[in-house]
C-alpha cells in the first residue's frame, strides 16, 4: 500500500467535505420545501337557517312636490339557533309593496329603494336578535304619479346574505 502524501489526505478531505455538503444540501432542501393545497367543508345536516329581521323606522313618506326623498332607519338583526357563530354579509335588499285592504290605486315598488349595512358581521350561536347594523329606506317623490295609495300599506324589505 502506498503512502497518502498530504496533498492526498488534503484532496481526501475535500472530497469528504463535499460529499458531507451534498448531502447535507438535499436533507435540507427535502424538509424544508413548501407547497399548497385545498380542501372544503360542508355544514352538518343538523345546521338550522339564519333568520335576518328588517324593521324599519315608521312614518315613512315622499318628500312632495318633487323634492328631495325622504328617509327612514332599517334596523337588521339575526337570529342563529346554532350552536356555533357564523358571519353575515347582507346582500341585494328589494323592496316591495302591498296596498291596505279597501285602498284603491298603485303603490309602486320602484317608488323605493333600501340599503343594507357593508361587511360581514359576526352572529353569536344562539342568539335571538344580534344586531347586524342599519341602512335607509327611502321614499322618493314622484309628482306624475299620485302616490296616496301608500298611505298604510305594507313596505317589505326583502334581503340575501352570504
């Protein structure tokens, strides 16, 4: 056998040393990589509906002679009889309107325009009456039409939410 001169035993080291490198490079690579992924849930069958209350300040009419529109608080609150909380987000509010028994002539839905509050709001499991925030009902004018046959009807305020 012959004799390893240092410049071997430094060239054996070296190669020693990279090889520890090399490998020490890819353990590292290997557990430190990243990725993503997905997935979804689906609500248990047990799960009851959330139901979103509009009640809106009374008093409501048209501004009259072609003014300005009038404008009435809408106030939303929930109910969750859950046992978790879940948020809700209020969406496209539509309003429509039916005339008092006995009175004759239109109350024409178009006639008015309501707001939901913006944003998700966060309902408490088992609440009965959470509030969700407030928007406006507004009644506008129209001075071609007459409009008396709002005069006691039922304005409905009809929301989604996600």
């Amino acid at each position: 056998m012959r004799k390893m001169t240092k410049k071997n035993k430094i060239a054996a080291v070296a190669l020693s040393a990279t090889l520890l490198a090399a490998g020490g490079g890819a353990a590292y690579a290997y557990w430190s990589t990243t990725g993503s992924g997905g997935g979804s849930a689906v609500a248990g069958s047990t799960t009851s509906n959330v139901t979103i209350t509009a009640a809106v300040e009374a008093g409501i009419t048209p501004s009259g002679n072609g003014g300005a529109a009038t404008s009435k608080t809408i106030t939303y609150t929930a109910a969750n009889p859950n046992t978790s909380s879940t948020q809700v987000t209020l969406t496209n509010p539509v309003v429509t309107t039916t005339v008092a028994a006995g009175v004759s002539g239109v109350c024409d839905a178009a006639w008015f325009k309501a707001t939901v509050p913006a944003g998700p709001t966060t309902v408490s499991a088992g609440a009965t009456a959470d509030a969700l925030g407030t928007g406006k009902l507004t009644f506008t004018d129209d001075p071609t039409a007459d409009q008396n046959a709002c005069k006691g009807a039922t304005i409905t305020v009809t929301v989604g939410s996600n």
